[in-house]
C-alpha cells in the first residue's frame, strides 16, 4: 500500500511540471525607453516577460511593405537585451514613417506567439556642430565655457570630457548658438579628450573638437590619525541608530567612504533642479577673513594605530572662523537643499542656474529654506561641527552639472569675466568682491 501511494505521489509531482509546460503563457514585449526614431544603428532595449522562456525572438522594422528583420537571436534567448536597428543592417530604409515589430514565441508545448508594433520614424541623416573658435585654458578640477551650433535635427547637445557629459543651454542673446558650462574633472589625466557633440533621437552623434589646453594641478595629500579625532563623537552624530554593523573605526570607514559615495550621488543629481536661466550675477564671494584648513582635491590617508584603513579625495575648502561663525550665500540663488545630508551634516545647496551650485557643510543652523531666492550676502546660516566634522568650520564647495569644482577660479572676478561672462556678452556690474580667505595652514577639520 504505501508503494502504491509513493508511486501516485512522484506521478503527481512529474505531472506538475509538466502541465505547466503544457499551459501556454503569452509574453510581455515592452520597450525601454520606448523608441520613436531609428537610424543608422539605433539601440531598442528590450524587456520580455514569460515564466517559460522565450524559443525564439524576432525584431523587425517595417517600411513601405517589406520587412527588415535583425540578425538572429542568441540561444536560450534572453528576456533583457538590447538589439541594434537601421540601415546599418537595413541598407534600403529612407526616412519617413515604418514600423518596429517585435515577436516573441514562447518556449513551451505549444509555443504561443505575441507580437507588439510600435510607430517609428527612420532618420538616416546625422546631426551636425561647429564649435567656437576661441582657445580655452582650462584647469585641472577646474571649470570652463565652450559655445556652439548644432543643427541638422538634433535633440541633444553639450560637451563630452572623457566619459563625463555636461548639458547645453541657449547662448542668451546669440540665437541658433548654445553654451556649456562645463568642469574637468580633478581625477581625469590631462590627456583626456574634451568635444561638443549633437545627437539626435535615432542614436546619431556628431562630435567635434574645439581649441584648449589642460593645466595639471598639484593637489596635497595628508596623513589623518583617527586617534587625533573624536571619532565616536562623530560616527554617533551621525550613526544615531547605531544601524552601521562593526567596530568604531569600522563605522567610521564605512561613513566616511560608502556613506560619502551617496551622499556625493544626492548632491550631483541636485543638477536636474537647475533653473535654465541666470540667477547670479559677477564674481562669488567666499567666507572672508576665515581661515583655510583644507582645500580642494586634498587626498587624506586616514590611519589607526599606524595602519591605513582608508583614503577619500576632500572636494571642497573647509573654512574656519569662531564658533557658529554667519556664512554668506556666494552669490544669488534659489534654496535647493537644506537639511540633513550624511557627512555633510546640515547642509544648504544653492541654485545659480544653468548647472552651477554652491554646497554648505557642516552647518550648525538654518536661516533659510529649501525654495528661498537669496542674496549674494545674506546670511543663510551658521558654522558648526555637524556631520563628519572634528571641529567648527564651513565646507564649500561647487559643482558643474554635478561634478565638484575648485571654487578658486569662481571667487576671481577677472576670471569670472574673461572665461564665462565675455563669452555671453554679459558685462559685470559690480565692484571686485572682497579678497579670499586667507591661506593659513591648519589641522583637518574634515
């Protein structure tokens, strides 16, 4: 008897599989993002849903009657793919109107087939750019300015340095032509290639270099003792939760490396909260008669016990002056952030428009809110010693569409006016701001 039944359990058990294989299921074709224009070899990312399996996938592009159908598809046929289309495998596409056709038969018994259609346009024509003539010296960490004019049924315009890629705007006054404002970044070598390009939606680029030399920059490097920090003051600031797994200095490492990864990620996607247009005016003002203790692109070993347990690049100026000391908002601008941001503690971020921002750190209280149009001057909070902080002082810092710059070149009037404003036929209306802060060797505050 319990042979019998042992025997009736396994029928049962094969028997599932296999009705399942013998159910047919339909497959979920979605495109992301959904494709509206194809080219010359357009990439169409697929996103396919079938719990059996796909026997075989077809991705064709419909034109005046004919189908031009990809290459064949791998084996076993992956549900997430991207398939190239256009004349580069279709050489008898022209522009006008077709349609993609995406079929999907599903790997079981009876092997149901769906197919979903989407309306395209072929654009087999690339973009074009000519870039200014004008040369551009540009520094390493640094910022700079390139105008342009694409043309030629581009969607998308700006300046590529190395894998970075910083957005375009119209050039105010000068219609047709657009600008960039745009930073070489502390960490790329100097050889590394700076063009405008234009692109359009079927994946077509054109590139073109423009006139600049590259000035390398020597930047200081420290060796940090975690002994000579309060440590626990600062990782149980931060870590109120006591939610980060490990021992103190292992908290530390983990705030100060991971934690800083994140933190850098919420202040350069703030970009897409730039307002297109201008909000500052002339030259930025820096926190005068304050104290420098750290500046720019300062790479820090931090060690325990004479071991190395980590190292992270300080981007920005941690400027000191007394205790709860008032910081000046460096020029005009929208309130984008104000609150709590990890290593940064209390931190304000101001808008300037059309991707540059000015980053407060380590502030001890807010005077103002996030939404708020301030003055250049007018005081939108205090030092303090919040965050990763060993001590009072304020960390400033700037960014580029997102990429973190050394704030030097933006408090220099004369600057200011050759590489950004003269290129806008934008003249200043203000007198030289007051010099930067002094240049005094301290310990680390940050």
């Amino acid at each position: 008897m319990k042979v019998i039944i042992a025997v009736v359990i396994v029928v049962v058990l094969l028997a599932v599989p296999a009705a399942l294989y013998l159910r047919s299921t339909g497959t979920a074709i979605g495109v992301d993002p959904v494709i509206t224009t194809i080219g010359f070899d357009t990439p169409v990312h697929l996103r396919l849903q079938n719990p059996h399996g796909l026997k075989s996938l077809t991705v064709a592009v419909e034109q005046d009657g004919k189908d031009y159908a990809s290459p064949a598809q791998t084996k076993p046929v992956k549900l997430d793919q991207t398939v190239k289309v256009g004349k580069q495998s279709a050489p008898a596409l022209h522009d006008g109107k077709a349609r993609l056709i995406v079929t999907a038969i599903s790997n079981d018994f009876r092997g149901k087939t769906d197919s979903k259609t989407f309306d395209v346009d072929v654009l087999t024509s690339a973009p074009r750019v000519v870039a200014d003539g004008v040369q551009h010296y540009i520094n390493q960490g640094g910022s700079e300015m390139a105008t342009f004019t694409p043309s030629g049924g581009w969607t998308e315009a700006g300046v590529k340095v190395g894998d970075y890629t910083f957005r375009s705007f119209p050039l105010p006054n000068h219609p047709g032509q657009y600008f960039s404002l745009f930073a070489f970044s502390y960490q790329l070598p100097i050889a590394t290639p700076v063009s405008v390009y234009a692109s359009n939606p079927s994946g077509a680029v054109a590139k073109t270099t423009f006139w600049y030399k590259v000035f390398p920059k020597k930047f200081r490097a420290s060796t940090i003792p975690l002994e000579s920090m309060n440590i626990d003051r600062i990782v149980n600031q931060i870590d109120t939760q006591n939610k980060i797994p490990g021992d103190l200095v292992q908290r530390f490492v983990y705030i100060n490396s991971v934690m800083r990864v994140a933190n850098n990620k919420t202040l350069a996607d703030l970009r897409f909260q730039s307002e297109p247009k201008f909000l500052w005016t002339g030259a930025f003002l820096p926190m005068v008669d304050s104290t420098v203790e750290s500046r720019f692109a300062d790479d820090r070993t931090y060690t325990w016990k004479g071991k190395k347990v980590d190292e992270q690049t300080h981007l920005g100026f941690d400027l000191a002056k007394l205790a709860h000391s008032p910081i000046p908002a460096s020029n005009d601008g929208r309130v984008i952030w104000a609150q709590d941001l990890g290593i940064y503690g209390n931190c304000i971020v101001i808008d300037h428009g059309y991707g540059l921002q000015t980053i407060y750190g380590h502030l001890s209280e807010f005077l103002v809110k996030k939404g708020d149009m301030v003055k250049k001057g007018q005081t939108i909070g205090k030092t303090g010693s919040t965050g990763l902080a060993g001590g009072d002082h304020l960390h400033f810092t700037m960014q580029v569409d997102g990429v973190q710059v050394n704030a030097v070149e933006w408090w220099d009037p004369h600057w200011v006016k050759d590489r950004i404003l003269s290129k806008m036929g934008t003249e200043i209306a203000e007198s030289d701001p007051p010099p930067a802060p002094a240049h005094r060797a301290h310990k680390h505050r940050h």
